[in-house]
C-alpha cells in the first residue's frame, strides 16, 4: 500500500468507527483492530498535525479509564527505570535476594521521582503544550487537573521517592537528589539550548544506570557511561525527530518548544545517524574491551553485535517515517524492537554466565 493512501479523499466506509474517525486511522484497520502506531511511512504531503491529532484521539480512549492525577505521572514512562535494574545482571549477582531488593527499591524511587519531575514539566510548559496536537490533551494542558494539586503532587512524589532512595543509602538519594537538579534545570532552562538540551536527556538516562550500580554496592565502570550515553543521545535526537514532524509549522513548532525551528529534517538525520554509529562503535569497543572479557570470561559478547545494529537501526528507520510519536510508544507497541530486545537479552545473559564453559567446551572440542 503507498503512501497516498492516507490523503484526503480517499476514506474508506466503516460501520464500525464514527464518521469523525481521522482517516489515516481508518486505513491502519486491520482485522477489525486499529493499529495506530503501526502505520506505513508518510510522505512530505501528509499533515502531521493532523497525524498526530488522530494519535492523541485514540490515545484518550485508551487511557481514559486512568484518573487524571495518575495520567499526569505518566506510568507508562516507568518502563524506562529498568535500566536501574541492568547493574545486577552485568555484575553477575542475579542469584542475590538482597541485592535485586535494594535495585528494586532504588527503582521504584526513580519511579517516584522521574514522575514528579514530569508533573513539575508539565507545569511550566502548560500553556507551550496547548499548542500541541497531542500534548494539548494531557491532564494540565485540558484543565482535568489545577496548577495546584498538580504542583502538591510532584512535590509528594518526589519527597517520597527520595525518602525511599534514602532508605537505600545516602549514595543513592545523593544521584537522585543530582537528576532532581538536572532535570529542573532542563525544564527551566537547559530545554531552550540545542544541542544540551538532548544531552541533559541523555545524562538522567546515565544517573538512572550510576543510581543500581550504587544501589548494590558495585564500581561504576566507564563503559556504563560510556554505552549508556551515546544510546541515550540517539534516542533523544529521535524524540526530537518525531516531535517536529508531529507539529510541521515552524512557527506553532517554535511556540512549543524553542529548540524545534533549529532542528531542521537534515540536521536530525545528520545527528540521529552519527549518534547511532557512535552508539554502535561503543557497543563494539566495550564488548572487545580487555575489562569485559576478564569480567565474563569469554568474548563472545560482541557476537551480539548483529541483534543491536538491526535494533538501532528499526528504531532509526521508524523514527524517521514517523510511526511512533515517542520512543517510549516505539517500545512498547513495535513488536519486532520487543523481539529483537528479547533475543538480545537472551544471548547476552546467557554468553555472561554460561559463554566461559561454552569457550572452554569449543577449545577443548578443536
């Protein structure tokens, strides 16, 4: 099916959506489902406002049924904190009760935080938000939830979230107490500069991943910076891909969000690609690295290499036909990303407890 199949005029008669149902939703039906986050690429004649409009549309019958002062948490935003989690499986302490405990509270009160900052976002940005199509439609911008309670709860969850980091450890809620700082300045600030604004994004991804291995007590090693940057750096330039495609119009663009007129189609195509190389490259030099070999006892992590060039490429290639208005909806909706990230996972953690005895046994069979 081409792409033109998503211009006006072309609508495909249903009894079972509204006359009102935007017509690029219509054509994503199949077998009677809507699958909005699955759509073909769209041509440069398309009207991402009104993409992304027919987005929020379907997004407010789904999560409808979630009260406004959850919604305005955003839980689904949680899935990121996993990676406070990735410190227990890289220090090979999976068979430790108290270690998975206290990353799971630390995780848990990144949880809490990162959602009281996303409150406190919300606020500042309110009025930028109702000229969004899709953010317009988020508890504040709406008016479903006051300045005030929104303002009550952030500071609630963030107090609560610091106090249970705390309870882990004084090093704990002291990387939290550094993404609170981070993360406001972001919000007052940092946002409106090029450049730091995708790198400030990048570094709480990186204080998310410094916060488990503090949890548990274990050397922050470099290359957890190191990969855990330069991937976060490729998603964040791809959030800024989505989000200018979503509102097209400079100026509604530079009304949102005052970096957007600067990132132009080819200066993101530009920064998603080199991120992504970097983002490779790291991968590769950490899975050769004499420090991850002596750690797993075997170098046959970097045969993993395949399984994350085709995933970072998937999250390229759909970033930039726009099927996904954040990378948080690519990974959760994309089944072929799920899958590749569950394949990845797989082997990894089986080549880092079981790839010594694997080498040994291939050794000793030649």
């Amino acid at each position: 099916m081409s792409p033109s199949c998503y211009r006006p005029g072309r609508r495909a008669a249903s009894k079972k959506y509204p006359a009102s149902t935007p017509e690029h939703l219509l054509k994503a039906c199949r077998h009677d489902r809507i699958r909005s986050t699955r759509l073909l690429p769209l041509d440069d004649e398309v009207d991402a406002a009104r993409l992304h409009s027919g987005l929020a549309l379907f997004d407010r019958t789904c999560c409808m049924k979630l009260p406004p002062m959850v919604r305005l948490a955003r839980p689904e935003h949680w899935i990121k904190n996993v990676l406070v989690l990735f410190p227990v499986v890289f220090s090979l302490q999976v068979a430790d009760a108290n270690v998975w405990l206290r990353a799971i509270v630390a995780a848990v009160a990144f949880c809490l935080v990162t959602s009281g900052i996303y409150v406190l976002n919300d606020i500042i940005d309110r009025d930028r938000d109702r000229l969004h199509p899709r953010k317009k439609d988020r508890p504040i911008p709406s008016g479903q939830v006051s300045v005030s309670a929104a303002a009550a709860e952030s500071a609630a969850l963030i107090v609560v979230g610091l106090l249970l980091a705390y309870g882990v450890g004084i090093p704990v809620a002291a990387v939290i107490v550094g993404y609170v700082v981070l993360q406001t300045a972001y919000s007052l600030w940092l946002k409106s500069k090029m450049i730091l604004d995708v790198m400030c994004i990048a570094l709480g991804f990186v204080l998310r991943a410094v916060a488990g291995g503090v949890a548990i007590r274990v050397e922050i090693s470099p290359w957890l910076f190191i990969c855990t940057f330069t991937i976060s750096l490729f998603l964040g330039f791809c959030k800024r891909r989505s989000e200018a495609a979503s509102i097209g119009d400079a100026s509604t663009a530079a009304a949102h969000r005052q970096t957007l007129p600067g990132y132009t189609r080819d200066f993101l195509t530009h920064l998603t690609t080199l991120s992504a190389g970097i983002a490779i490259v790291a991968y590769l030099l950490y899975a050769t690295s004499q420090r991850t070999i002596e750690h797993f006892g075997t170098i046959y992590l970097v045969y993993t290499l395949p399984i994350v060039i085709y995933g970072v490429f998937r999250f390229e290639m759909l970033s930039g036909w726009g099927r996904y208005v954040d990378p948080t909806d690519l990974v959760l909706h994309d089944r072929p990303f799920q899958l590749t990230v569950l394949i990845w996972a797989i082997a990894a953690a089986g080549i880092m407890f079981f790839g010594s005895d694997l080498q040994g046994w291939i050794g000793q069979s030649y």
